[in-house]
C-alpha cells in the first residue's frame, strides 16, 4: 500500500524544482502501442538536483519511489516494453521544462488512506496523474469530473527545508 506520509516526504524533495525530462516504458506489441494511458507501463520524472522518480500504479495505489529507469525489453510472442523520453502528442511530454511549484495527494475515499494519484501545480498547468482501476489517469487541470465523486485532494506538500 501506498502510505500517505512517506509518499508526502518524497514529494517535498521535489517541490521548487525542475522537471527537465520524462521516461516513459511502454508495451508495444507487432510494432504498435496503444493510446497514451493505455499503453503506458511506469514513468520517471527527472528532477533537478534528485534521481529519477518512479511513478508505479497497480489497482487504486500509486507509488512514487527514487531510481533509475529499467532498459526496454522484448517479451517474444507477447510483445516488448520499450523505455525512452516522453514525446508529443503524449500528455506527460507536456511537463519537462517546468518548475513544480506543488502538489497534493489524490485518495480514495474509504476507511484505509491510500494515496491513488497526485495533482501536480506547475508553472504553466495543473496536471493530475492517477491509477483507479488498474488504468492511468493523465489528464491537465482538476480531476476529470466522472472520477471526482470517489477521489479526495488532500492538502498540497510544501517544499522541504
């Protein structure tokens, strides 16, 4: 499980600082992926100043944890994992290059806090990332409202001292 503090402390060594690049992994299969959320695996954010920052969804957990990003992969018959940059028309190519000023914890409502997503505040846009269902939410500015009713915002995680 995700644990709300410990998933608060990693962000706060992130906060202020900026986002210079996005790793994407990424199934593949015959030569072609999916659509964006549909085919992404993990993802790193690279921050100044930190290692790599690896964003891991399974089920309605997300995890955030500090490493480097695995080389691509090939599955045989099943199709291969390919890792690289983020690229356009892809929604999380829309961050490097900006500074995140903050960012706040998304959980499920339920009696057992577990964090599901992050709303991150960037100079020039809102972006919310989040596992619910076994599938990526990406998307900029607020929760997509169809999602809103059984995810709560917490509070935003300032920068560390």
């Amino acid at each position: 499980m995700a644990d709300p503090a410990a998933t608060a402390e990693l962000l706060r060594r992130v906060v202020g600082r900026n986002l210079e690049a996005v790793t994407e992994a990424r199934y593949w299969h015959e030569g072609v992926r999916d659509g964006d959320a549909e085919s992404l695996l993990h993802f790193w954010l690279h921050f100044d100043g930190n290692p790599p920052l690896m964003v891991h969804g399974v089920g309605e957990q997300l995890s955030l944890s500090f490493c480097q990003p695995y080389e691509s992969y090939d599955m045989k018959d099943q199709g291969e994992t390919r890792v690289g940059p983020a690229a356009a028309p892809d929604a999380l190519a829309s961050l490097p290059g900006q500074r995140l000023l903050t960012a706040a914890l998304i959980q499920r409502h339920s009696l057992m806090p577990s964090v599901c997503g992050l709303l991150m505040r960037c100079e020039r846009l809102d972006f919310v990332i989040a596992s619910v269902g076994d599938e990526w939410v990406l998307s900029r500015g607020a929760i997509p409202p169809a999602l809103s009713f059984p995810l709560v915002v917490g509070d935003w995680v300032s920068q560390a001292n």
